[in-house]
C-alpha cells in the first residue's frame, strides 16, 4: 500500500473515505470538529443519538455527509481525552483499516494523528501507523486454491498532520514503517508456509533470492560437509533424523567501512520440529512449523536493513534443520561435540534448538561482531512465564539490554529480561559431557539461555527466546513476524538514524 502525509482542512480532502475520531463521552477530536462545522452539526447529532460511543475499537461509516468532499466517513472511538496510548493508537488502527479494505474505499485519509498518544512523536505516530495497518491488513492465501480477497482493496493510505513542522520526521517515519512492514511481511509469509514446503532448502532459497535483488547483501550457504569438516558436530546431529540436509544460511550486509565491526543476528531455522526421538505429543504438533521463526525474523530483519541502506555492517547467521525421529537420529544418552569443541549429552531429544545455534554462535566470533543477538523459538517455559505478550530476553550485558527493551518499547514489539545468574548454570551438569543440553524442570528458558551463554564468552550477546510471540493460536492462527520491529529499530538505533 502507498503511505503520504497530508495537510490542511480534513473537510476539503479528496477521498474515497475519511477517517476521524471521536472520543468517549461523545467528544470530538480535533479534525472531527472541524468536519462537524463543516457539515453543519451532522456528526455532534449522530452522537447525540448515541450512534457510537468512542470506545476504542468502536467504528461507524457514513456517507453523503455535508459539506464534505469524501466519498465516505469512517468514525472511529479513540477512548477517553487524554489518555490515549501508543498501545491503544495500535487497536484503533486495526479495528479501522479492515473496513476501509473491504469497505470498497481504494484511497482514504488518516485523520486520527490529533490528539497524539502521549508516548508517541511525530515519527512513531507514523511508523506505527503503517506497522498497524499493515499487520491489520495481512493475509496468507498462498496455499489455497480459491484465494478470497477484497474487490476494491485499499491502495492508498494519507496521514493528515496538524502540524506542518511534523512532515519531516513523519515522512521518515513513513519510509521507515514501510520498510519494517516489508520485512514483518517475509517473516509472517515464511512462517506460514508448511514445513513440506519451507524446507531448509526453501529457506536458503529464499536468501539467495534476497541477495540477487539488494547489490549489498551477500548470500553463502554451508553445506553439511562443509559444516562437518568445520566440526559442527552439534548442528549436524540434530539433521541426521531428517532426509531435509541441514544448511548454514550466511547473510551478510555491508553499508559501512571493512574496519566497522557488524552485528550479527543469529536465527533459530528449524523448518518442522517434531521432538526427534523425545517425540512431542500429536496435539498442536501442526505448530512446530513455527520453530524456524527466528530464522525467519533474521531473513526479514536484514531485507528491511538493506532496503533501508543502513550505513552499518550486519550478518545474519540462520542454522536451518529439521528435527525428525529415524535411525540415524539423536538418542537420549548421546553425546555430540560441538563446534567449540565443547562436548554435549542429549537428554532429551526435543532439547534440539540450542543444539544447532550453539554451533552458529561458535561460528559467528569469525565475524569479530559488535554485538550478537540470537532469537530463537526455544523454550515452552519462556510461554509460561510471560504469555504471549513479551519476548524473554537474557543477557549478561547490561547496556545490550537496555538497548534492546527500548527498542522493543518504541516499536510495540517488547521483551522482558529475565535473570542469567550463575546458580541456574549448575543444572546443566553431566557427569558424562560437559554439559547436557537440558537442566531440570524449573526455570527452562533460563537455564536453555545459560546453555548458549557457555558458546558466547568471547561476544557481547544477548538471547532473545520469542516461543510465546513468534506466533498466535486459536481462530487468528498465524505468524506475527516479531520481532523484526524490535531488531529492526535496534538496528537503526545503532546506525544513529532512529529519530
């Protein structure tokens, strides 16, 4: 969809539809009243009929109003004055822009950037303003035969400012929403695929594919007898239960100097995830195809980055696998050597995820980075404990985790730090290997991070586990492709071109 900002008198804007807010209690916001004066008092008297009570998420469309050149009027409630969020700004976005696609309106304007949520600035108003729309608006059909769409669907999308000294900051704030939401959409599209066609073949196909349309973006595939004369012993004994060979997807972006040193984002890339032989239990099983996320998220984080021309260097590493019961798989008692030369026994097959992204991690200290972050669909404890809402990060770096809880904040796409203390690294004691690959039943997401912390001393990382955020259940079963927001601002921040 195209984005543009707007100005001057919402009443005389050309458009298929209008878009204005109204407040509870029946107040107008600010570019309602004037549409209302315009029209003579036809809006304060639909209000007074209680035709809509400005709840948020409350929508009326209307047309043939007075003194209006728009086709249409779309009310939408934005809550109570004053106390209007970034979060509840989100909502509000999302209950509107379904109408407008099935509403048969190809062009509308935004009117609802006056009030501003109070935790936003021109810039966020607008980058979160296509972030929304666009999430409201995704779909993935690509698997059905007869796919339904909208006849007219919305094309144009113009953002009407009050104040004309906010244009600059909320263009960039366009452009940058934009390019966010390009790569939400890859992850979201990659994520949904099914595991027969997204493969780790499918997915190193798709980088390449990536690298052949963005000159500054380098594309390698390892291969497993690359990866086995490396020594990637724990990457590979996970891929040994699947006819899928593993890949070692290597995507790297150059936008600064050779001496720069880049971030590397390292992406959990396991395709299907059916437990191995700790086999997982057949209910919801359909969801583990959701296990190559964090891949997927790294795939999108770097499109966004170098569509952007960000003046940084970043690689993005994604171990790609499946993890399958066979005779050649992983047994609960084996033991594997990892690339570090670390040595590991399996007690549980299911444990997979940590398996191969020890080795990318290993792997990753040649790129001499600034900073490492690996994500990773990891642990069911991470849904325990934080639900659905946050991401888990951990971290033995405070500043990294400041860095990334803001940028997470700024974008909506948060992440709460849990601890990484040396007492849950006891847990992971063998009295066979170095270490086993899971601890006991409490704290699994921490002792899962404490596990990738022993392949991360040489780096300043950070672990972010997104099992409860990658994806959603029930009847809006789906990818969300978080937390491409999230990495993509930290990313921009970094670059010293966030607003």
């Amino acid at each position: 969809m195209d984005y543009s900002i707007k100005s001057g008198d919402p009443a005389k804007q050309r458009a298929q539809c209008l878009v204005l807010g109204v407040l509870a209690g029946g107040k107008l916001c600010p570019p309602t009243a004037l549409v209302d004066e315009a029209s003579e008092g036809f809006i304060s008297a639909l209000l007074k009929r209680g035709d809509i009570e400005g709840k948020i998420g409350d929508t009326l469309m209307l047309y043939q109003v007075p003194g209006v050149r728009a086709q249409r009027v779309l009310l939408v409630g934005c809550g109570k004055a004053g106390e209007l969020t970034a979060s509840a700004y989100r909502q509000i976005v999302a209950a509107a822009l379904p109408l407008l696609d099935k509403g048969h309106a190809a062009d509308a304007v935004w009117c609802l950037t006056d009030p501003r949520p109070r935790d936003l600035n021109a810039y966020a108003l607008a980058r979160d303003t296509v972030l929304a729309a666009e999430d409201s608006l995704y779909r993935f059909d690509d698997c059905k035969s007869k796919p339904e769409s909208p006849k007219r669907p919305l094309k144009k999308l113009g953002v009407l400012l009050a104040d004309p000294a906010d244009t600059e900051p909320a263009s960039l704030g366009l452009v940058h929403g934009a390019t966010m939401a390009a790569g939400v959409r890859l992850a979201k599209d990659l994520g949904n695929l099914p595991g027969n066609i997204c493969t780790p073949d499918y997915l190193a196909e798709q980088a390449l594919s990536l690298g052949k349309e963005i000159p500054k973006l380098k594309i390698k595939v390892l291969e497993e007898k690359a990866m086995e004369k490396l020594g990637m012993g724990a990457l590979l004994s996970v891929s040994r239960g699947s006819r899928q060979p593993a890949k070692l997807i290597v995507m790297e972006y150059r936008g600064a100097g050779s001496d720069d040193k880049p971030l590397v984002l390292v992406g959990k890339g396991l395709t299907f995830d059916a437990g191995g032989i700790s086999i997982k239990p057949a209910a919801d099983m359909d969801q583990m195809k959701y296990d190559m996320c964090g891949g997927a998220s790294v795939i999108g984080t770097l499109k966004a980055c170098s569509e952007l021309r960000l003046p940084i260097n970043l690689v993005g590493l994604i171990p790609a696998s499946e993890n399958l019961p066979d005779g050649a798989a992983n047994k609960p008692g084996d033991i594997v050597t990892s690339l570090s030369g670390q040595t590991i026994e399996i007690l549980n097959t299911d444990a997979e995820g940590r398996l191969i992204l020890c080795d990318a991690l290993t792997y990753a200290e040649r790129f001499e980075p600034a900073a490492v972050i690996d994500i990773a669909t990891l642990t069911g404890a991470c849904v325990v404990a934080l639900g659905h809402f946050a991401s888990g990060m951990m971290t033995g770096d405070d500043k990294l985790a400041a860095e990334l809880l803001e940028a997470g904040e700024q974008t909506g796409d948060r992440a709460w730090r849990l601890p990484l203390w040396d007492e849950y690294q006891k847990s992971l004691d063998s009295p066979f290997a170095d270490m086993a690959n899971i601890g006991g039943r409490s704290a699994g997401a921490i002792t899962a991070a404490c596990f990738l912390s022993r392949y991360t001393k040489k780096l300043t990382w950070a672990h972010l586990d997104i099992a409860g955020s990658a994806w959603r259940t029930g009847d809006a079963k789906g990818s969300t492709g978080r937390p491409v927001p999230l990495l993509t601002q930290w990313v921009l921040k970094r670059a010293g071109l966030a607003e």
